[in-house]
C-alpha cells in the first residue's frame, strides 16, 4: 500500500463563541501518501476519541491554546494503533516518549496530538506517542490523558483519610477525581448543580454529594443565606473532620461555597471557569482563615517528568485492577455526525463523555 486514500476527518473551519456546532465541518476527502511519512513518525488509525470542554473552548476561540491556523483538524485526545511505520536506513528502532520500541499494532495514545484526533488517520512523531497494555479497552485508553492525570495533579496535595471538597462533581472530571481520591484513600465531598446524581457519585465511591445550584439571585441576601445554608448541611454531614483542599472547576457562587467550607490553611484551587463569571474573594477567609487561591493546569505536573512517569505508572496499575475507570460514557457518534456529537457535548442535559468512533 503507498496510500491511505480518502478517510474522513473533523475541521475546525472557524471558532464561534456559544455555537461551537457552526465551527466544525465534516471532512471526508484527506488522504495519506505513505512515501511521504518519514523515520521518527508513523500513521495511527484513531479509534476513539473524547469531546472535552476543553474541546468546546477551543471551538469556541476562549481556550488558552489554538490551532496555528485554521482550518485545522480538530480534537486533543485519543487513543489508536500504530498502522504504518516507514522504514529507517539506519536502522534505528522507532521509540515512544518512553524510549521503548513502538511496533505496527501497538496500542497507544499521544500527547501532545499536536491537534487533529478527530479524525481516522493521524501522521504524527512516535515520540509523542504512549505504548497502553492492549488488556486496556481503547474506549477507556482515549479518556487516559486528560481527565485522570489532571485529578492524580489536583490530588497531589491531599492526604489518606483527608477530606477534599470539589464542584462540577458530576463531569467526567469530577468522576475521576472521585475515583483516583477514592483509590488513595481521600475522603471527597462533592457538588452538582442537579438532584438524581447522588446514586451514581456514591457508586464511584463519593462519601458525600450535596446539591448546589449556584445561580446567581437578583436578591443578595437569599443568595447570601443559600450559600450558607448549604455550607452549614456540609459541616454536619462531615462532622469534625477539617477540608484543606477544595477543587474549583466553576467559579462564580459555587466556587464561593468551596472556599466557604474550607478549613484554616485551606488551599482553593482552580483548574476551570465552567460558570464564566466572577468568584468573589473574600476578605475574612483571607484575613482570619488564611485561605490560598491558586490555579492549577496539567502542564504543571508535565513539567515534571519524573512526576509525570510516576503518574503514568500508577494511573495503568490503577486502571488495570479496576480502581479507576474511564468516565461514564452518554454517547458515540462517528466522524460523519460531528455538528450533532459537538451539540451533544455542548448541552448541560448530557451524563458522561461524548466520544468519537472513529
């Protein structure tokens, strides 16, 4: 075979805040010339791939990274296998980002993608590749470098039999820090904005789901007396425990209740603005609490390579004997259906991952 002829890919032709489906386009007429793909590269045919808000932001030209220019192939994460690898004249052995030898039919996932996981066919640098035991289903592998990583970073400040707080409890995020606490023995108190959650977060292994809407109220005293209701149901149902670490993916009112409930010396860290509103600071949780804000990216624990290889290595042992497992899934759409998936994922109606089969 000297060409992989006509497959079918997702493009971001454009970014449009708040309608992401106008930004993609379903593209069926790429094609691959295989005597053009050189040593240190190789062909991966995409399997899956997961819809994350990253994803949405990125559609929607508000996240913190872009294509170099468009109209790019879309989507960050993915799993695949290794289809062609050309040959070297010197006869070096392809490596992976680990240094190990990569083979055609290797399972693997990337990071980074460089861009472009939507789509059948990926020409990328075997060194950006990860080799993934073939015993991990490859639905599960395309939700491996993102969501879990991103938790064991948030968790590293947390200790067995310590209490955390965290929002957006219900988002594929939010069922893997539940699930990579549970595994290191972190008691987790979690909020969503929604009643009927509680059966399934328990079930991952949450200790306590408390519903919080956090809308914003035209009368600031019912919002005031809201949040601190919810914060006092909190304490009673933890007791005498202390929280030293809340989670914030929201902002706005529900960030306020996490820093609410924090203990003296508690750290308040971000790693989302799902609200996209302002989170008021507060003086007192300041003055008399003292309260750290931070915020927090994956590219911190990347930073760190040994951390980084430790992660790896923890996060495949704890997948591989059922301690954590892939985010709950709400739906698969094919390439050819990307304006309906991205509306699927775009939508507050939807219970887990929205993945591409690709």
């Amino acid at each position: 075979m000297s060409k992989i002829k006509t497959f079918g890919r997702v493009l971001l032709k454009q970014t449009c805040k708040g309608k992401p489906t106008d930004s993609v386009e379903y593209d069926s007429e790429e094609s691959i010339d295989l005597s053009l793909v050189k040593p240190g590269q190789c062909v991966v045919k995409l399997a899956f791939s997961p819809i994350n808000p990253s994803d949405i932001n990125v559609l929607e030209g508000t996240y913190v990274r872009s294509p170099p220019s468009l109209p790019a192939v879309a989507g960050m994460e993915g799993s695949g296998v290794v289809f062609y690898l050309p040959e070297d004249s010197t006869g070096a052995d392809p490596l992976d980002q680990t240094g190990n030898a990569i083979s055609v039919g290797d399972h693997v996932v990337a990071w980074p993608w460089n861009w472009g996981s939507w789509a059948e066919y990926k020409v990328i640098d075997t060194k950006c590749l990860r080799m993934i035991p073939k015993e991990i289903d490859l639905k599960t592998a395309s939700m491996m470098c993102v969501n879990p990583p991103t938790a064991y970073g948030l968790l590293l400040g947390a200790r067995k039999g310590e209490w955390i707080i965290q929002n957006a409890a219900n988002s594929g995020m939010g069922q893997a820090i539940i699930q990579v606490a549970k595994a290191r023995g972190i008691h987790t108190i979690n909020v969503v904005r929604r009643q009927g959650l509680q059966q399934k977060l328990v079930e991952l292994g949450a200790d306590v789901v408390v519903v919080f809407p956090g809308v914003r109220q035209q009368n600031k005293g019912i919002e005031k007396e809201k949040l601190a209701e919810t914060a006092a149901r909190i304490k009673n149902l933890i007791g005498r425990a202390t929280v030293k670490l809340a989670i914030n993916a929201v902002c706005g009112l529900s960030g306020e209740l996490l820093a609410k409930c924090l203990s003296t010396g508690g750290v308040h860290l971000t790693y989302g603005v799902m609200a996209q509103e302002p989170m008021t600071v507060s003086g007192g949780q300041l003055l008399f609490k003292d309260i750290t804000y931070k915020g927090w990216h994956l590219q911190k624990l990347r930073a760190n390579p040994k951390a980084y290889e430790d992660m790896w290595e923890w996060l495949i042992d704890a997948i591989m004997n059922e301690k954590v497992t892939a985010s709950s899934i709400d739906s698969i759409f094919p390439l050819s259906q990307a304006k309906a998936a991205v509306e699927r994922a775009f939508s507050n109606q939807r219970n887990g991952k929205v993945l591409f089969q690709c």
